[in-house]
C-alpha cells in the first residue's frame, strides 16, 4: 500500500500556496490593524530568481533543471532558508516558504530575513554523481545572490549535511578561500555545529512538552502520530519516545504504521536508513495516510509537506494538540475546524523554528571560527524556543487569536518595525 501524499495544489483548496501564506498573513494584519503600508511592502516577495540549468548525466546525455531562490524580506538581516529537491516544487511553492522563513526567524528573535530555494527534481532517481553535479551547477547559478552576509542556505526535504558541503565547496572555489558561514547544515568537520541536524526534531519535541504543560497534559502518558519519516519526522518520534510518550503512528513515502501498542522508534530508524524506506516494516500494521491522520492519539505531529490537513480530513483528526513540524501542513479551512474543535495548534512558524534557531548558532560559530558544545547548542535552543512560546500564548491571548496569528502578530510586528526605522530607500 502506498502513502497518496496529495500534491500541495490538490490539498490546498483552491488557491495557491502563496495565496495561502498571504492569507494568513492578510488574517494577522487585519486583527493588528497593520497600516496599509506596510500590508503592500510585506505581501511580496523582494526577490524571486528563476534559473534553468544544464546538468551532464551519467550517460553522458544532457537534462536540463530548473530551480529558484527566493527572498521575501531582508530587513531584520541576511536572509536565510532551506533549498528543498522535490518533484513538487515551483515557484509559488517556493515564495511561500520564503515568507514563513521571514516569519519564523521574527517570531525565535534571530537576525535574518527569509529565504528559500528549491529545484524540480526527484533526487531518488539521480545518481550520487548526478546529485553532486545539480548541487554544484545550481550553486553556481542563485551564486550572485548567496553569501555569508547575504543569503545563508540550509537544508530542507531532501538535502542534507553531503549536499551543503558541496555548496560550501563550490561557493569557496569560486571565491578562493573556505567560506564556512555560506551555508548552515554542514558536516561537523566542515564548521556544522553540535546538534543541527536534530534541531528541527528536538525543537517541536520542546513544542510539545510546552504546550502539554498549558493542557494540563503529562506528557509520558502521551499517545502520539507522526507523519513524515525523514528528518523532523523520525528525530521527533525518536525524542519524543525518549522523553516517555508512546509513538503508536509513523509515516513515510511507502506508507502509514500503526501500533497501538507502541511503535519502536529505534529499530523503525535502523530499518529505515538500511532499507532506504520503512517499506515492509514487520512489526506494525499498515495503513493509508488518512487513516494515520485520524489514529485515536493526543498529539499528532505533521512533519512532512504543506497541505495536509483540509477541509476534507480535519474533521477525522483526534489529537488533542498539533505540533507542525512542517511547513504549511494545515490550510485555513482545517485550522478553523480544528478551533472549532478545541484542537490546541503550535503552528509551524513556531514549532519547526529549532532548525533555523541552530543554523544561527552554526552561523555564529562559522564567523567565529569557536565551535559550541552539544549541550550549550541544546540548551539555547530550549531557552530561545520556550521564550517565544511564551510571547507567543501572550500574543494569542492579548489579540484574542489562535497560536498561528498570534505568532504571527509578534513576527509581523517586528518585520514592520524594522523596515519603519529602516526606511524606505532612497
Ligand atoms: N529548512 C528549514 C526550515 O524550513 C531550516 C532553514 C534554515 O536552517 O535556514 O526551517
């Protein structure tokens, strides 16, 4: 059985995952009353770069790319954001993300604008060696916008730490000289920091931890549904197993796993990186991906793409709490369900923001050249990511809103303070 994971135009209800994100941000303006200003200079994107690109394939033919980089705003400071490698992804795709990179990096307090870059392409069927030449040549193309104090890519759904090193290497090359800062995700012995590659995982885990203190909830007692099994989604079943609560629901591209009695993590990961997929896991059922959104749980932890709870399943989902790990996995229409519901919601732009959290430190420590211990890593984020969870419940209540707005009222804000007192050039 495969996972139908719909495509983000057919989950998104009719509208554009642009659309969405302005809508969301149109919701928040409209309850801060944001001047009409400032609504026109944030509702687009500063900069959206298109490039098409050839790369030489193992057979010696040639297939063209095409791939983008975005940077919604740049006032609070370089901009920064992941670079995804899906079928999926297009231009308005990739403007979204730009956006809710500028929110987040706002609602954690971190000094960098939004950004994001993505190209068309299913990595799975490129060899090692054709992956490391689209890296290199795209690198080359969006190369007059990245740079250390410019724009500071990262990775997203696909890439990793191997990926960024090749980014790393050919920015440097054409500069002449190692540039660790151009790029966060890093190998450790390239200046990666300490704890990067769990941070996205370990910060929604903080997420939830936080807001089960708000419900009253203990959460060892916890059942909880993850779908998505690749970065955020296994690191967050796998702390969130650690820290007691009962993991009962996994999912990834070759299905959904389900074990009421508690699924184990561990081996689920060990499976998954030999087998290069959790296909034919023994030692759980298996199910569609709605049935994995509706398992009887308390919290359930989207952590694979945008546009996946709708209209059309919001209403079967059972948690008591949503934690998002991904981006953009819940529409408008789910979200008024869910409040309708008294589903407790940490959106996305706070709950997935333990990644960037930790590319600022490896950022920091790459222009430092002082590499952080696992533990100061850890504890910094706990501290950054448990303060902005309490501005944002503050905000939530003071404007009388959901968590998502509220956390967008306090990224908002800072946005449009910044380009207040920045001014507007010339
Ligand atoms: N791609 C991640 C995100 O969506 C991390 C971005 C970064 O570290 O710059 O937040």
């Amino acid at each position: 059985m495969s996972i139908e994971t719909k495509t983000p135009a057919e989950r998104m209800e009719e509208r554009s995952l642009f659309q969405m994100v302005v809508e969301q941000f149109g919701d928040a303006a409209e309850r801060m009353g944001l001047d009409e200003n400032m609504r026109r200079l944030l509702s687009v994107c500063q900069r959206q770069y298109t490039v098409n690109f050839p790369v030489q394939m193992d057979d010696g033919s040639i297939r063209m790319f095409e791939g983008h980089r975005v940077q919604h705003n740049i006032g609070r400071g370089p901009a920064k954001g992941g670079i995804r490698y899906h079928p999926q992804v297009n231009l308005d795709e990739v403007k979204a993300l730009a956006m809710w990179m500028t929110w987040k990096c706002a609602v954690v307090g971190i000094p960098f604008g939004g950004a994001k870059g993505g190209v068309t392409v299913d990595p799975k069927g490129l060899s090692i060696h054709e992956l490391e030449n689209l890296t290199r040549r795209f690198t080359a193309e969006i190369g007059v916008l990245i740079g250390p104090h410019k724009d500071i890519p990262a990775p997203d759904v696909n890439t990793n730490a191997q990926v960024m090193a090749w980014m790393m290497d050919t920015y440097s090359m054409q500069m002449g000289y190692s540039v660790p800062g151009v790029v966060t995700g890093k190998p450790l012995n390239l200046g990666g920091s300490e704890g990067r590659v769990e941070a996205t995982g370990r910060g929604a885990v903080f997420m939830a931890a936080a807001a089960c203190k708000v419900l009253g909830l203990n959460l060892p007692d916890q059942r909880v549904v993850v779908q998505g099994f690749g970065n955020v989604g296994s690191v967050a079943s796998k702390l969130i197993a650690e820290a007691g609560a009962t993991v009962v629901g996994v999912s990834d591209v070759s299905g959904g796993y389900y074990n009421p009695k508690g699924l184990d993590i561990a081996a689920m990961i060990r499976y998954s990186r030999s087998n290069g997929s959790l296909e034919d896991y023994p030692e759980a059922q298996r199910i569609s991906n709605d049935e994995l959104l509706a398992l009887p749980c308390d919290i359930l932890i989207p952590a694979a793409l945008e546009g996946q709870l709708t209209a059309a399943n919001a209403d079967a989902v059972r948690a008591k709490l949503i934690v998002e790990g991904a981006n953009g996995p819940t529409t408008p229409e789910a979200d008024k369900i869910f409040e309708g519901k008294g589903i407790y919601l940490v959106p996305d732009i706070l709950a997935n923001a333990g990644g960037v959290t930790v590319s600022y430190f490896e950022w920091v420590q790459a222009l430092q050249a002082f590499a952080w211990t696992e533990q100061e890593v850890n504890s910094r984020l706990r501290y950054i990511m448990d303060k902005a969870f309490a501005a944002t419940v503050a905000s939530a209540e003071r404007h009388n809103v959901s968590l998502r707005t509220g956390a967008l009222i306090t990224a908002i804000a800072l946005v449009a303070d910044a380009a207040t007192v920045r001014g507007i050039y010339p």
